[in-house]
C-alpha cells in the first residue's frame, strides 16, 4: 500500500483540481474530471498502485516523477 500525498498545493472546484507550477513551463495545471477524480481517491486513502486501471496508475506515477506528488508506504494496520 502507498500513501500519496501532494508536494504542491492545490484547488479542487467545479469538478476539477487546478495544481499551480505543475504544467508546462510551470503553468497551472487543470485535470480533467477523469484524472481529477483518480487525483482526489490517491489523495483520500492508501491505495495499491498495481491494482489501479494502466492509464490511472501511470498517470499518478508521472506526476511522482515531476514532483508533484509523492509517494511512501503506508504504515502497517491503514
């Protein structure tokens, strides 16, 4: 299980979750209702990453890689 937290701030309204210097050249970047969703349950509890759709799970390890977002191990009983 890994826990993924968010390494930048962010605003999640009307559906979608706007992350500032995530995008290109540091841009806002807006997540569309589909990635704003997988998003918001990566950011809600621990989760296995290998039990997720491809598209989601390498959506979610792209942005660990950019550093938006980071990823750890649950602690053991969450």
């Amino acid at each position: 299980m890994q826990r993924i937290t968010s390494e930048l701030p962010y605003l999640d309204q009307a559906g979608h979750v706007y992350v500032p210097l995530a995008g290109p050249a540091r841009s806002c970047l807006k997540l569309n209702r589909h990635a704003s969703r997988v998003w918001r349950e990566a950011l809600r509890r621990p989760l296995e990453l290998d039990t997720l759709p491809a598209p989601d799970r390498d959506f979610l390890l792209g942005l660990v890689r950019g550093g938006t977002l980071n990823s750890a191990p649950a602690p053991e009983g969450v």
